[in-house]
C-alpha cells in the first residue's frame, strides 16, 4: 500500500523542547561544578547502527554531554546488533564489566538501544540479570532519547530504589520518521544518509525484519535536502544506506525508484562520490545497472549479497533468485560497469546445507571472482522460519567448509587487487595512522584501503595515489 511519509513535525518540537530543558539543567549544573557530564557510545552490527549512533550522539551533544573515547563515562550505551548470537553475546559481556565501572561511579547512566533491544527474551534477561541498567530503547524510537533520559533522572528524584528507575521504551513497529533533530557525523567529509528503514524480505534466516520493522522510504525531498547541505558542509562522498535499497521509493505515493533518486543526487554539486548499501540482488533493476553505466559519481563498488550458491538452498532461505540468475546479473552488471568490484555475503551451514550445496556456492565464488566477500557462519535466530528446520548442520562440518570456502574467497580478493597493481588511483583520505602521524589511509572506488605517506592536511581530499603492492586487503601506495 503506498501511503505518504509521516515525518510528525510536533513528535520533532517535543523532543527540541526536552533536549533544551535537559541542556539548561546541565548548564546549571556545569556553571555549579566546573565539570561537563562525558558519554561514550559502543556501536555493533551494521552500518544502520552506526547511522544510528551518530544520530544519538547528536542528541547527547546538544544535552551538553561531552564525548570520551572510555567506557568509564557518565552516559555509556550500547547500541546493539542480533544478526547473530555472539554479536549477543558480546553485549552481555560488556554489560557485566559496565556494571563494575558504574560501582565506582554514582550518578553513572548505563543505556541499550539498537535491534537487540527488539527482543523480548533479551530484555527479559537484562532486566534480569543486570538490573543496573538505566535507559532500554529500540530500533524505531532512537528520537525519544532526551525523553527518556528526562523520565529516568525523574524516576530517581521519585525513589531511591534502584528497580524503580529502570525506563524501558520499546515499540514493536512505527510508520513514523521523525526528521530534523540534531546529528554528529563522524566524518566530516563522507556521511552515510538513510534512505529506507526496515526490511520486508523475510529471508529464512534473518531476523532484521523482526527487529528493524516493514520497509518506509524517507521523501525523496527530505534525502535530497539532507545531501544538498551535507554537500554545503564540505561532504564529497555519501553512502545511502537500506537493509534493501532497491526496494526504495515502492511504498511512496506516487511510488519513485532507487534508480531516479540516484540520478537525483547526482546532479548535487560538492558531491564526488555515491555509494550505497545493500542491494538485493532480485531487486536489482535494469533502470539501475543502466544508471551505473552512465553515471560519473557511483563508486565502482557493489556489495551484492549471495547468501549460497545453490538454488535449492536459496529457495529454501526464500531469497528469490536462482544460481544463474546471480550469474546473469553479474554478467550484465560488468558489461555496464567493467571495472566494478563486487563484493559479497555468504552464509555457509544452513540447515540441510550438503556438500553438493557447498560446491555450489564455491562454484559461484570463482566464477564472479569476488573482490571481496563477508562469510558467516549460520547461526540460529529464535523466531525465524530457519530456526526450526530440520537438519541443522553439525558444527564441525559448518567450520570445515567455513575454512575452505575462506581460502578460495581469500585467493580471489588477492588476485582481483593485482588488477590495480602499478597503477595510478584517485583516493578520498580518510585517516592518519594513529602510530605512525606520517601515514595516511584512504579508500579507492572499489573500497579497497590504501595506506601511503603524506600530510595530515590531505585528510578529505581525493587525490591521486600510486598503488605499488597489494596486500590482499589493502595497497601500498605512494603520492603522485
Ligand atoms: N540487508 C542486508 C544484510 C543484513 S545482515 C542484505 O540483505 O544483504 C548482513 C548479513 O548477515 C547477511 O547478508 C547475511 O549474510 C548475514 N546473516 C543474516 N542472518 C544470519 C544468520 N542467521 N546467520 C548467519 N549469518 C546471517
Ligand atoms: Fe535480512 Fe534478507 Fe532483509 Fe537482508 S534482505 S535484512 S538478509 S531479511
Ligand atoms: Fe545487526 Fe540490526 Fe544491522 S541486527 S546487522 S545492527 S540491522
């Protein structure tokens, strides 16, 4: 159903009206101390998240929080991923050592957001485990943060019993995109800008749909306006980021396509470079492999996620597309774009995975030559239809052809970054080398890294770089 954009403009005054209430408390209190309250923010999981924690930085920022590069803060939050179970697992670790710094530290804040928080059974075990917790959000209010930090100082002037000032917040959809709150940008020259939140595959094995809700493209105005000021802030790259960003524009009224928003930003001045992340490989339209061809910005680089090589698996993971049809796409997508480096994702040891399966996906790796490829290995998520097939693979087969698959994956990455061997790239430097201050890091097209000696002032220009050796993962490089 197509439906307009609810970007609830008052749910925006609210949330500036809290965040400036909050500000002057803690002004006060600064004038009264001399001593600015610190936050420090852990990101999981994908780039979502990392959009995400810019976004909550930006509120914190504003609240008058400074940020600090330790977990020994005055707000810390985890912002958690749960693609996976150990990306789980890591968070009740850290939880357990947040709790031994919040000992040492009255009137210290411990806050979780992110798709974790999406999970009943996860917060149920917080709540019980360690109840130290202050502040627990999800994936669809991160806009509400000041609030609910607001509720949670007022629950403690209303009790001093600990189990009595625990806020938890957690919607289990929303349609609302609040838009105009404040922002951090990491970078201040490459930003990431959403432009479809949710995913509406229900892809066996995943369980972002549950955690992330049904697919809502931003307007197209309000992402073109976003990039116009990036652009204006001296932004060169963007990265439009969708679990699916193929899907873009579908649910809108009149519906628009990835591929017209594309040109769109295109035609933005300041800005060089286009990326985006991730595309579904049965969504990938022709309208947008000709779009590929023609445009002068998008990066020569396409994360294509192949999840298995074997169409009977891939049915099953209910993926939508067969081995040939990935083949074929690759095939049109390098006629379009030559030089393009394709980089991917696999699954190895999903239920009823045979050795014939696994072969097929090998097939598929040396066939397309991937430049790149993320392989993990399967792992259950209750409530998705994979969790309760039969057959699951035992693990010892699962890291067997984990290991196999990772060194033919490893052979083509380095063969495909020979290609740019002794020659001349036009890279966007990114960082200096915390150890080494004469040492820079920049990323080509393709999003290979380079490492090279230069001056910290280059840090966010594109310039030309001579790669001399591949690594596999990275280049060598000197100045031209
Ligand atoms: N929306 C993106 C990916 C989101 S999750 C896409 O469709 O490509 C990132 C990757 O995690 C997926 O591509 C998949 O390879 C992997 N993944 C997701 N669920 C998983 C599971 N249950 N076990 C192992 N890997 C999983
Ligand atoms: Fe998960 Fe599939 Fe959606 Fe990607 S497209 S987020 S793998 S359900
Ligand atoms: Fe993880 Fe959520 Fe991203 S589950 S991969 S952080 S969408």
């Amino acid at each position: 159903m197509n439906r307009t954009v609810n970007t609830n403009e008052l749910e925006a005054k609210k949330q500036l009206d809290i965040i400036n209430e909050l500000k002057e408390r803690f002004d006060d209190e600064f004038r009264r101390t001399g001593i600015r309250k610190t936050y420090h923010i852990v990101t999981f999981g994908c780039q979502m998240n990392s959009r995400d924690s810019e976004k909550i930085s930006g509120i914190l920022k504003q609240i008058g929080y400074v940020e600090t590069d330790t977990e020994d803060a005055d707000f810390l939050l985890y912002n958690t991923c749960t693609v996976r179970e150990n990306a789980n697992n890591r968070v009740y670790g850290r939880l357990g050592h947040a709790g031994t710094i919040k000992k040492g530290r009255p009137g210290m804040l411990i806050a979780l957001c992110g798709c974790m928080m999406q999970e009943p059974t996860a917060v149920e075990k917080i709540k019980r485990q360690f109840p130290f917790v202050d502040i627990i959000f999800g994936t669809h209010n991160i806009f509400k943060l000041a609030e609910l930090i607001k509720i949670r100082l007022e629950n403690e002037e209303k009790s001093n019993r600990q189990e009595e000032h625990m806020v938890i917040d957690i919607w289990k959809g929303t349609d609302l995109i609040v838009e105009n709150l404040p922002n951090d940008r990491k970078y201040p020259f490459k930003a990431g800008v959403n432009i479809i939140y949710g995913c509406n595959n229900f892809c066996s094995y995943c369980i972002v749909p549950y955690v992330r809700g049904r697919e809502r493209s931003r307007n197209m105005d309000d992402i073109l306006d976003e990039i116009t000021c990036l652009a204006n802030d001296g932004v060169k790259e963007v990265m439009l980021l969708g679990q699916n960003v193929n899907s873009y524009g579908k649910d809108l009224d009149p519906p628009k396509s990835f591929a017209k928003l594309l040109l769109e930003v295109e035609k933005i001045d300041g800005i060089e470079r286009i990326r985006f992340m991730t595309s579904h490989p049965k969504d990938l339209s022709q309208e947008l492999i000709d779009v590929m061809g023609a445009s002068k910005k998008l990066c020569n680089h396409l994360h294509l996620p192949l999840q298995s090589g074997s169409t009977r698996l891939l049915k099953i993971m209910n993926r939508k597309y067969t081995k040939e049809y990935y083949l074929d796409l690759v095939s049109r997508i390098r006629r379009a774009v030559p030089d393009i480096a394709l980089t991917t994702d696999i699954i190895v040891g999903f239920p009823g995975e045979t050795e014939e399966d696994f072969l097929e996906t090998i097939d598929v790796v040396k066939k397309v030559g991937f430049d790149n490829a993320f392989t993990f290995l399967y792992s259950k998520r209750t409530g998705t239809p994979a969790a309760a097939m039969p057959d699951q693979v035992e693990e010892s087969v699962a890291r067997e052809r984990f290991d196999r698959l990772l060194e033919v994956v490893q052979e083509s990455a380095l063969r495909r970054s020979k290609r740019y061997e002794n020659t001349v790239q036009r890279v966007l430097v990114e960082e200096v080398n915390e150890q080494n201050n004469n040492l820079l890091t920049g990323r080509l097209g393709s999003n290979m890294l380079v490492h090279f000696e230069g001056d910290s002032s280059l840090v966010g220009s594109i310039i030309p770089v001579y790669l001399k050796e591949s690594k596999g993962f990275y280049y060598i490089g000197t100045r031209v």
